[in-house]
C-alpha cells in the first residue's frame, strides 16, 4: 500500500511513524525504571513544602505520647481492653451482611461496662459484684431497617473463673427477670449457655470461657427458631475459636507496658489545643493490632483484605489514626480503600497544597467518633486519617483541611 503514495506523503507517515516508536520507547523506559501505583502516576511524585501548609493552630512537630493513669480510675486497664478487642469476634464473620458502621465499646470498670448505646444498665450491678477488670464490646448491623439483621459480641474479663461463671448465670438471671415472656434457646455444643429469645427474631446468651463472660446478641429478619439458635451458636464458636490464644495479661503488669514501642503514637495527631475534636473522650487512644481496628472500620471487609494485602502491621489511634503499612506503594492502595464513598457520601477537594490527599464527607457521623467528614493522608510508610464535623455555615471545611496539613507535617517531621 505505501508503494501507491506520493513520495511527500511517504516521508510524512515514516515520520510519524518514527514519533510514534520514540513515544513508545520512551514510555516502556520510563515505566520500567520506576515503580507505579494504580491511580497514581508515580508514588510520591508531587513535592510538598510543609512551611507554605495552613495549619491552624494544630499540632505540626511529633509529641511524644504520655497516657494519664489514675488509680482510681481504671485508665490503665483500658490497655487490657483494646488488646481484648482484637480477640472479639467480628460481627460481619457471623453474618457477611453485618457491615454497617458500628458502634465499639471499650469497658475498664464497672462504671462504664454499661450505657445507653452498649450493654444495658440493668446489668450494672453484676460488674460491681464480681469486679469485672476489662472488656470490649461491639455492634454492627446490615443497615437495613426493613429486614433488620444484627449481631452484638461483647467480652468481660473477671478475677477469676469462678467469678466469670457466676456473673454469666447472673446476667441470665437478670435478662429473663426484667423481660418477661421470654423462652429458653438450646444452643447445639453449649448447653451452658444463657440463651433465651422474646419472639424467636432475636436472642441473648451468656457464656463463661475461663475468667471471661461472653456475650452474643443476634437478630434475623423474621421469626425462626432454628435459625436463630444456628447462628447464635455460630457466633460462641467463633468467638472461642478466636480465644484459643488468649491469655489475660496480670494487672501489675499493665502499668510497665511501654506506651508507644514503636513510635507510632507519637507521629499520629495529638487532641487539639482549642478542644475542637469530635470527640470528647480518649479512651480509644493507643496501639491496636489489625484485626481490633476492623471493629472501628466503616468498609470492614474491604479494608481487612488491604490490611492483608498492604502489609498493616499495627495502628494508633490518637486524635488521628495512623496506619503502617509495607512500603508507599502499599500506603497509596490503603488510602484509596480508606476513602471509598458509601452511595450518599460525596468527596472533598483536596487541601490546599496536599493534592495527593482523598476527603470525604460522609452522609451521616460515625458512632463512635462523631465526626462526619475526614481526611486520609500519605507519607512513605504511614497512612493517617483525621477527622471533623462539617462546618455547615462555611464554603469550605477550614478546620479539616488544617487538621490534614499538620498532620502531614507531623509525618515530614518524624524522620
């Protein structure tokens, strides 16, 4: 076919042609000498000079991250607590559709094993009876209120075996005791199990595992017996299969734990100076393995898969969360898996002079946290999101975007 062109317009094709091979050849070299991240041209590309972020009046240098203990308090068994928060079955395990934002309780005395959002309070006695040490509890839901399906697994820590076998049998004692018409559940494999159901849609038992109480609260959408015995027996299973290496640390020698082995906590965002976190209490501040974060995750199942995937080895949770993971690469997949929308979220422009961040305004707040609007950040290794309300009567979420840039600079800082 070129034999049949004009000599002009044969020059003109090899020329791009040959255009057209140098581009080629130019992009494979250039590809195959750098590394690259789905989304991403190149991973750490874009340059940030952290003396031009607005920062507010956040925290820009790494703080070194001291808790207040009381002993008084209970503070310190709150470390007891989030490590037992990693051994507590997750919801979604139970039932694959229990992926709703959920709401997580840590529980370091009597005093606040109960509340409104977590373990009843008609309970509140058994705890000071049997001085429960620590706990942690979590609820999630399949988010839909017309075939409502939930599961609840709580976890009590007590002094003893035998103190842990009398509060169970109180807590069954007490559930039948203040909701008549309930009925007896057999639960196939254990038949010391406190369970007992209203209507046969949903269904409470109590079980004591060493010096521990455990409790499963199911729900299934209609009235079934068998069904919801089923999975209620599912959920003690897989609660004492994940138990099998859970040993309760002694209480003297909580206090000698180093607070932050590893520096994370000290690279993560401190509370804010002028009290303008969403939040109000730190319980949840501390070191977390993988699998107790999950319980604080809106997209749990796809961020376990990143967890595994990206090499996630431990996370602090301070006034912002921060993520270690493999190496960059793995950090850019994190954060986009962090920061994906639910249908009724919207996502945030960038701050300014962070074009590599991902925000998001969510459609409601989280439970736990209170916050309705979060920004997740990318420095080598480390993946840390902050969080705020969304300011209603602004243009734009100043006070965000803040937040992000000083935690960026933190992260800079941190070498």
């Amino acid at each position: 076919m070129m034999d049949t062109l004009e000599p002009r317009t044969k020059r003109f094709l090899g020329a791009i042609s040959a255009l057209a091979l140098i581009v080629l050849i130019t992009t494979v070299t250039v590809q195959g000498c750098s590394p690259g991240v789905t989304g991403h041209a190149r991973p750490g590309l874009t340059t940030v000079d952290i003396t031009k972020l607005r920062t507010g009046s956040f925290a820009t240098q790494p703080t070194a991250y001291k808790p207040r203990y009381n002993d008084d308090s209970g503070d310190f068994r709150m470390i007891e607590s989030r490590r037992m928060l990693g051994y507590l079955v997750h919801p979604f395990d139970v039932d694959p559709d229990d992926t709703a934002p959920s709401t997580v309780k840590l529980i370091s005395s009597s005093t606040d094993m109960t509340a409104d959002d977590g373990i009843p309070k008609v309970f509140a006695p058994i705890g000071e009876t049997y001085q429960v040490l620590a706990g942690a509890y979590v609820s999630r839901t399949n988010g839909n209120l017309r075939s409502r399906k939930k599961v609840i697994s709580g976890l009590l820590r007590f002094p003893t075996e035998d103190a842990a076998r009398q509060a169970a049998d109180q807590f069954g004692r007490i559930e039948n005791d203040s909701n008549p018409g309930r009925h007896p559940l057999t639960i196939d494999n254990h038949p010391d199990a406190h369970a007992s159901s209203p209507e046969d849609a949903a269904a409470t038992a109590f079980i004591a595992h060493g010096p521990y109480v455990f409790i499963a609260s199911t729900r299934i959408p209609t009235p079934d017996q068998h069904a919801l015995a089923v999975l209620t027996g599912r959920t003690i299973d897989l609660q004492f299969a994940k138990m099998e290496k859970l040993q309760p640390t002694p209480l003297d020698d909580l206090l000698d734990l180093d607070a932050d082995p590893s520096g994370l906590m000290r690279r993560a965002a401190p509370r804010a100076k002028d009290y303008s976190d969403p939040f109000t209490d730190t319980f949840d501040f501390g070191i977390y393995d993988p699998a107790a974060e999950l319980h604080y995750e809106r997209n749990p199942i796809d961020v376990r898969n990143a967890f595994r995937d990206d090499g996630v080895d431990a996370v602090a949770r301070r006034a912002g969360v921060l993520y270690r993971t493999r190496d960059l690469a793995a950090s850019f997949r994190l954060q986009q898996t962090l920061t994906e929308t639910g249908k009724n979220d919207d996502l945030l422009d960038p701050p300014p002079g962070l074009p590599d961040a991902t925000c998001v305004r969510l459609d409601a707040r989280d439970s736990n946290r209170m916050y309705d609007a979060f920004c997740v950040v990318v420095y080598d290794r480390y993946v840390a999101a902050v969080f705020d309300r969304f300011p209603m009567a602004r243009p734009s979420p100043t006070g965000l975007y803040e937040r992000a840039a000083a935690q960026y600079a933190i992260l800079a800082r941190s070498e």
